[in-house]
C-alpha cells in the first residue's frame, strides 16, 4: 500500500494513540492548537500519561511530527482522523460538536480527496447529518474503545474495528492500515456499516459497561447497610461465566473521559423512545455519591484527607472524577479537606487545600478517603475509608 499521509486532529488520549500507532508505517502529523503539545510531541514526550506510548516514542522509529498550521497538512493528507473532545453540553442536554464540525469544514475547504474518519464520540446521526450538510460521502465514524493509561496498548489490541458510513475503496485501505498496526491481526474482526450504527455501537457499549459499574456500586450500597461482605458476595457472583469477572470493583461512581458524558448523551438520544435501564444508569451514579458521603459522615470526621483526585491508576485525567464530585458534597456539610494529588502543583485546586507533603498529609487527616488503594497508605490503613474491593481499576 505504501506509505500514507495521515493527519490526527487533537492531541488527546485518542489521538496520541492513535498518532504512535499509524506513525510506524505511515507518515502522520498531529495538529493540536496548544503549542507546549506540539513542543512535547516533537520532541518525543508523550502528552498524556502512558508508559507504552512514551516506550514507543523512546525505541521505535516513528514517522511522527506535529504542528499548529493545519493548513499545508491538510493539503497533502490522504486521511484526516479527527480525535479532538466532544464534552456533554448539560444546557444543550448534546454533546457540543462545534470544534468537529469545524475541523470537517476546514479540511473540505482544502481537500475534499481526504477521508475524513471520526474517532470523537459524537450524536447518533451525527456523520449522516453532517454528510449531507457538506454533500460528501467522504466521512466515516470509527469509533475508539480506549482505557486511560492503556490506550496504546488498546489499539495494539483492539476488540475489533468497526467503520460506519459510505464503504469505499478508500475507506477499505484505512481499515487495512489500522488492522496492520495491530498486533492481532490475524484473528481481528473488522465491520463495516452505516454511521449511525456505528455511533450506537460506541454508545451502548460505554452504557453497558457504566451499568455493570453502577449495578456492583448498588450491591455494595445493600452491603454495606446490612454489614456484609461485598467481596465474598462479588466473587460469588462473578464466577457465573455468564457474568463474568470484570468491571465488578466498587468505586465510589463511574467518571472519566467517556462513561458520564457517553451515557447522558445516550439517554438524549431516545428522546420519546420508551426507555427505564439507560436513565436508571445515569440516577444510580448519582445515588451511590450520595450514599458514599453519608456512610463517610456517620463517622463524623474532623479533618478528611482525599488521596489522589484522578479516576484511574496509571491516570492523569480530573475531568468528572467521582472522587471530586464527593468531596464537594462533604463540604456542603461543613467538613474539613485537604487533597493530596503530586499532579498539582499550585496549593489550591477548587478552593480546596492542597498539602504537597504526605507524611503531613497522613498526620492531618483523622479519615483518609481514595477511589483506588494505594501501598504509600499502608502506614495508615486503620485511617483509610475506600470501597476498592480487589484493588484493580
């Protein structure tokens, strides 16, 4: 096929995977707005916080550079993948597409050759939509299914490749070029269909794993008010291969990059379609926060210590941290905080305090709450309030 001019459009979880991935057989160039990213990834520093990204961009010989002038890159590119955020507008009760929208306009402006492929999580509908808008058939939606901290790692095995819109030979080869990158090639699966399809199948697949996230939360909820064990009681019931062992860790909500805004969006999307599970996914995230904080203030705490404000080991993402979203309940109740996250380096985040040393961090705090456990706190542990029952993300 030899080698292809690709151009990734954001920076992100996404599109730096994406970019190392592509970048080894074919020629890319990132284009981000923010110029320290462009600096970094010019000069092989990975701007997010992946060890496989970073490992590849150290030993391997990648095609890979990066730029703010999205002009002359555009120009020369036989694919456009666009992988900048598409955050949940709650006025709008939408995801806000602006920014898609107008990478889609800039690239036809200059070269309507270019498939342009959509990796942002977008609308149902969205690709069609903006397909006849722009009167092409030249975008396509191909959906990401990415773990933070593992999202190189995902795309070197991926569950499957799946494009949604018009299916061209020029669609074909971009689909051969992401199933070359991979490392399981071999027995990958590859589905072609309509957009729209493709925009649910992303969609549904983040509610189904948000609801497996809420239902193990619920199961903690009834065991910790009839004081049992909710790691004998998980394990029991993962052990059905009909449930399965995975996404069964309380936490204290789903959060992160893809699962709060995915699942608000997928409700918007039903509209007068009849529907219980999909909003019942959305209110049980917020009854758990709630019933976390309660079960915290029955022990009337002094000084509460929040250990680490991220989602996930192996993260560097606040963006709808259930952790934070917990704290700003307890402080509605009057209750001292104190945040220990090496990630910020300003001493307030939010008007909370930030306390940069953690031995003082330790003797401060009388309760030490954290999403995830961490071996620094083992010290203190008789201090630690956390659900993480396997101690697994």
């Amino acid at each position: 096929m030899g080698n292809k001019k690709i151009v990734v459009v954001g920076a992100g979880y996404v599109g730096m995977s994406i970019s190392v991935l592509l970048s080894i057989k074919n020629d890319v160039v990132v284009i981000d707005n923010d110029i320290d990213k462009v600096d970094k990834i010019n000069n092989k520093i990975s701007i997010i916080k992946d060890d496989d990204i970073q490992n590849y961009l150290d030993n391997k010989k990648l095609n890979l550079t990066a730029t703010i002038n999205h002009l002359p890159a555009y120009k020369e590119a036989d694919y456009v993948v666009i992988a900048t955020p598409t955050n949940y507008d709650p006025q709008k009760n939408f995801f806000d597409t602006s920014i898609v929208e107008q990478v889609v306009e800039d690239v036809l402006s200059i070269n309507r050759k270019a498939l342009i492929i959509i990796k942002s999580t977008i609308p149902i509908g969205f690709t069609k939509k903006i397909c006849m808008e722009n009167k092409t058939n030249n975008i396509v939606f191909c959906p990401e299914f990415l773990r933070e901290g593992n999202a190189l790692a995902d795309n070197l095995l991926p569950s499957r490749i799946i494009i949604g819109g018009e299916i061209t030979h020029q669609v074909k080869i971009f689909a051969d070029l992401m199933k070359e990158s991979t490392s399981n090639k071999k027995s990958l699966e590859t589905l072609f269909m309509g957009s729209s399809e493709a925009e649910s199948i992303k969609l549904f697949s983040n509610a189904y794993l948000a609801l497996r996230v809420a239902f193990f939360n619920e199961l903690d909820n009834f065991s910790i008010h009839n004081n049992l064990n909710s790691k004998e009681i998980i394990r029991g019931v993962s052990l059905d291969k009909r449930i399965g062992n995975f996404y069964n860790n309380p936490s204290f909500g789903y959060g992160g990059y893809c699962l709060p805004k995915d699942t608000k969006q997928l409700l918007s999307n039903f509209k007068k379609i009849p529907q219980k599970i999909i909003s019942a996914i959305v209110e049980s995230n917020e009854i758990r926060k709630n019933y976390i904080v309660e079960d915290i203030l029955s022990s009337k705490p002094r000084q509460i210590g929040c250990y680490r404000t991220i989602m996930k080991t192996n993260s560097d993402n606040f963006r709808d941290s259930s952790i934070l979203d917990i704290i700003k309940k307890l402080r509605k109740n009057d209750v001292k905080i104190k945040i220990f996250e090496p990630l910020i380096e300003d001493d307030l985040y939010e008007d909370f305090i930030i306390e940069h040393d953690i031995n003082r961090f330790k003797k401060d705090s009388d309760l030490i709450i954290l999403n995830r456990m961490d071996s620094i706190l083992d010290d203190v542990s008789h201090k630690i309030y956390s659900r993480d029952i396997f101690n697994i993300d």
